[in-house]
C-alpha cells in the first residue's frame, strides 16, 4: 500500500528515519498525547481533533484508543480545511509568515485523499479515515 509518496512496504525504513531525524519534540508530542488518552480513558465522550493535517496524531488517537479502550470505545473525529491552510484576511503578518513557513516545509494537507489503514493481525478490527463530504 502506498500513501503519498509513503510506502507500507518500507515501514521500517521509515520508522527508523522518524527517529533519527526527529527532535526529541516529536517523541514528547507522542508521550503527551499518550498521558493525556490515559485521562479519557472509563469516560464517556468522543475525540474530537481541530486541525488533521495529514492525519498523523489523528491515527495516534485511534491506535491509542486500541491500545487503551477499543476500537469501537468512542469515536474519533477530525475537522480540517482538507486544502491550504486557511488564513482569514484579517490575519497578523506573523500569523501569515507561520503557514507560509508550515506549508513550505510539508506541503498542504490531504484535500480528498482517503485514509485507510488496516489493523495489525492481532487486532480484528479496520478503520477507514476520510474527509467529511
Ligand atoms: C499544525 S496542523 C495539524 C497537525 C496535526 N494535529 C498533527 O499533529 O499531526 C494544523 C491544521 O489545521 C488546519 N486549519 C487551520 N485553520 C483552520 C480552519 N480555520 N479551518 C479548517 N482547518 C484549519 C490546517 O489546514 C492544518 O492542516
């Protein structure tokens, strides 16, 4: 399976260049939102997330819900402009300057790419992710 330009075939590839590239940031936003799904979890509610981009903390979200819960436990529900980044014309400079910054540097987000990703064979379940229409 390929995902923009992201090959399944080479996940181990990848995983390793997340770890060698990565500042330790990255694995700190991992441990944060890890401690902040532990607080959720026995609660009642959904995930909501305002701001997908390409999906990579949304899919964290519903692998920790696997991890934690179930995959049917809650509902896990991305908001996102799926295209450039909106920026309202009343916007700072320095606001301007961050998405040119943040564009330039990742491309736009997924405008109607659909996610899939099956689970682990140890793990029954598949969950598919796309836009809403
Ligand atoms: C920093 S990225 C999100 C990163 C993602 N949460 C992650 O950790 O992988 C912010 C996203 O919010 C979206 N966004 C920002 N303002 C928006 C708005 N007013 N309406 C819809 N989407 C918006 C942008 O297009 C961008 O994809």
């Amino acid at each position: 399976m390929d995902i923009r330009g992201l090959s399944s075939d080479a996940v181990w590839d990848h995983e390793n260049a997340f770890y060698w590239f990565s500042p330790p940031s990255r694995i700190a936003k991992q441990l944060a939102h890890w401690e902040l799904y532990k607080r959720i979890v026995g609660l009642p509610g959904h995930v909501v997330e305002l701001g997908v981009y390409k999906a990579a903390s949304l899919i964290r979200w519903c692998t920790f819900r696997e991890m934690l819960e179930n995959a049917h436990a809650r509902k896990v529900i991305g908001f996102d402009a799926f295209g450039a980044f909106p920026v309202a014309g009343d916007a700072r400079p320095e606001d301007v300057d961050f998405v040119k910054r943040f564009e330039a540097a990742g491309a736009t987000a997924c405008r109607g790419t659909k996610w899939r990703r099956s689970s682990p064979p140890s793990v029954s379940t598949t969950w598919t992710l796309r836009p809403a229409t």
